[in-house]
C-alpha cells in the first residue's frame, strides 16, 4: 500500500466538491485509491509514505480533445477565416505530419508539453496517416502517462480533396488497434473519423463495425457549426448529425467524444445523456476562431450530458488546462444569461471528472478510482492572503498560478518522471 498525506481537493459532481486539509489518501499497488481520510488510516505504518504536507494535491487534468499533427501550429492563423486557416495552416501541417523527421519530434514534444501542463489524461487525434499515432501510442506507453489516440478517417473532400481511399482508412486503422493490443494498459486506440462530411458511409459503416469488434472508444468533431450541419443534413435529411453516427455505430454502443457540439439540437442532448457519450467543449478554441453560434455548456451539464474540457490545440492556441478552465468561465459570462452561466466549480469539474469519465476509474480522489492526481506548491500565491480555503486556494491557483509549481504527477499511482524533455 501507499499512503500520501496532502490537502485534498476533488469534485464529486459538478456542484459538490470534497476537501481534506493536511488529510490522507490510501491507495494500493495498482493505484486504485482505498480512502481518503483527515486522518492517518489505522494499519498503515508500512505503507510507502509521501509527504506533502501544505501542498495541494488534485485530480490531474484531462485534454478530451487535441490534434497532435496541428501541435506546431498552436498560436498561428486566428486572424483567418476558417476556410483560410484549413487552407494555409491545417492541411500543410497534417501533411507534414507524416514524415518520420517531423511527428517523431512533434510527438514527443506534446508529450512531454502535456506533462509539464499536468495533462495525465489526453484523448488525441491524429492524421489520416497510420505511422505517426503507431509512434505516438509506443511513446504514450513508454511516458507512463494515459493516452488513448487514433489516426484520423477521412476518404471524402469536404473543405479540401480526399485525404484517403477507404479502403486504406479501414485497413491501417484495423492494423493500428492490433498493435495497440500489447501495450500498457494506460494506453489505447480510438476510431477518429474527422466528420461526417469528409467520411462516405462505407467508411462509416466499417468504422462502427471496428469499434463493435474490438471495444475500442470513438472520437470525432460533431455539429461545430451551420457549415458541417448543413452538409450532413443534404445527405441524410431525415436524421440528425448525432443520428447519422449512431446509424453507423459510431454512438451508442462503446464510449464516445463528440467535440464541439455547438449546433446540437435538444434531440441530439437527450441521446448524449442516455448513451455513454462525452462532450467536448473546447472555450479556447471557440475565442481563437469563434464559431457561427455560441455553446452553452451549463445547458448542457443540466440536461445530463457529460462534458469535458479540450485544448483543440491548434485550433487553440494552448494546451494548458488552468487556462481552458478560465476561459470556459469567461465565454459563458460572455455568452449565457446570468443565472444560466458556468461556474468555477463545474469548469474545474470537466477538467477532470467529467473528461475523465472517458477513461477507466479516471478524474475524481475517491476510493475505487485510480490515483491520477498533481501535487502543487502553492505557497507563493497564500502569501499575505486572506483566503486560504481550499477551494480558494484551488481557484487562485487555476486563475493565477504556473505548471511549475507542481511538484509531482501521479497516473494511476506511479509518480511520472518528465517523459521527454529537451
């Protein structure tokens, strides 16, 4: 067993949160947490002991949703329209993306940007080539950290030519869930089709058959606004986006991001929240290219759906998981009518709980869920402050602190080591 004592922080829904200052967290070999105390658990004097006594211990944080071959692009082309970003930006990327020189560097540079940001959980997508994300999931496995990645399906020309025949889509992407099979447990393959515009519904339907036969998650871009919506609907105009998906088994049948949802209609909410289904709301994104409506993410956590935040990096321009909780909060005081607005908590709480509940036993301090968890030295910004709960702490934190005050990174209860600096 191992024993670490700390000032606890976690939420429980996205209005209730526990907390235990100078508490204990209990968890065993395989990091599945036992108890969390404010006192010392009776029988654990041989435990393994960490010490972090006045330091703030969290969850870690989860990216549901970012573009490893758009890593490098991060900060650029926000002035563009989204036509002139895909054009001079995304595409050149993505093509670049699939020589060996440029994703073995690009890859291990989000890894080790991913750590150093206290992101032990991320949900990436690739592009449509096959040997980056092989590199990226042996990298994932190698850091320690929780990845689940796919490369990217797309064999129609929506906003450009095709990107790949689907035949080929179908047979690296069947090849890359094998490969993926003998990796760590931490580590596993999601079916990415990029939308339903850019994938044909054979591709589709071999798709949702994959993801049947293996049990392997789903992630893909849903409903980011009237364009996409608009070319799904000539194709399938007696069913909505989020229908068309299911109708593949691209819903409903093993867990699934749906990124964006911002034209999701109430219909399309109600299936969410009856199907394992997570939304991934990406507020940074949405300040760096705005889309053509707003999202309004307290609607969606009242109506049952289960949302998680993203960078969407590079369509943001950061992967740092303080700042999308901030900038959550700010879009939808820009955007909702007050009493209809995100709350810190319930940001905090997609951060972590509600991007985790895609993973395995992931994003809470509670016993039965594996120990991810960040412990930080906030002592600086506790200087000549009143406010010292820890929920105050923890927002203070979020809003003002530095990934490097954190000390230690936990994934499932082995400390993380940086994976590949330099």
């Amino acid at each position: 067993m191992n024993l670490l004592r700390g000032d606890f922080f976690t939420c429980d829904t996205p209005e209730r949160f526990t907390a235990v200052s100078d508490g204990f967290l209990r968890f065993a070999g395989d990091g599945t947490i036992v108890s969390l105390t404010p006192d010392r658990p009776a029988g654990s004097e041989q435990d393994f002991f960490y010490d972090f006594r006045g330091k703030l211990v969290i969850p870690a944080f989860c990216d549901l949703h970012l573009h490893a071959a758009q890593f490098p692009n991060a900060g650029l082309g926000y002035d563009c329209t989204f036509e002139e970003w895909l054009a001079r930006y995304t595409y050149p990327a993505e093509r670049a993306y699939a020589r060996p020189a440029i994703y073995r560097d690009v890859n291990r540079r989000l890894l080790d940007t991913l750590w150093r940001m206290g992101v032990m959980s991320a949900v990436i997508m690739g592009s449509t080539a096959a040997e980056p994300i092989h590199d990226l999931l042996c990298l994932a496995a190698e850091s320690g950290m929780q990845i689940t990645a796919g490369k990217m399906n797309s064999d129609l020309g929506a906003y450009g030519p095709p990107a790949e025949t689907t035949a080929d889509s179908l047979r690296q992407t069947e090849q890359l869930i094998r490969d993926s099979e003998s990796l760590t447990p931490l580590v596993r393959y999601c079916i990415c089709p990029e939308f339903v515009p850019c994938c044909s519904d054979e591709l589709m339907r071999g798709l949702g058959g994959l993801a049947r036969r293996f049990r392997v998650p789903i992630e893909t871009h849903h409903a980011e606004g009237a364009g996409d919506v608009e070319l799904a609907r000539r194709r399938f105009p007696a069913i909505t986006y989020a229908e068309v998906y299911r109708r593949f088994g691209l819903l409903g049948d093993t867990p699934a991001v749906m990124v964006h949802s911002i034209a999701a209609t109430e219909d399309e909410l109600a299936l969410f929240a009856e199907t394992p289904t997570i939304v991934a709301h990406c507020p940074m994104a949405l300040g760096d290219i705005p889309p053509d409506r707003p999202f309004y993410a307290a609607h969606f956590l009242k109506r049952g759906v289960r949302v998680g935040l993203g960078s969407d990096v590079g369509g943001g321009h950061t992967l740092n998981p303080m700042a999308q909780i901030v900038a959550a909060v700010q879009y939808s005081n820009l955007v909702a009518k007050p009493g209809n607005r995100l709350r810190f908590l319930s940001a905090f709480w997609m951060a972590t709980a509600g991007g985790g509940a895609f993973f395995p036993r992931t994003g809470r301090l509670a016993p039965g869920f594996l120990f991810h968890g960040l412990v930080i030295d906030d002592s600086p910004l506790r200087a000549g402050c009143m406010h010292t709960s820890l929920l105050d702490r923890l927002q203070k934190f979020i809003y003002s602190g530095d990934p490097e005050r954190m000390v230690a990174r936990f994934c499932a209860g082995k400390l993380v080591k940086r994976p590949f600096a330099g």
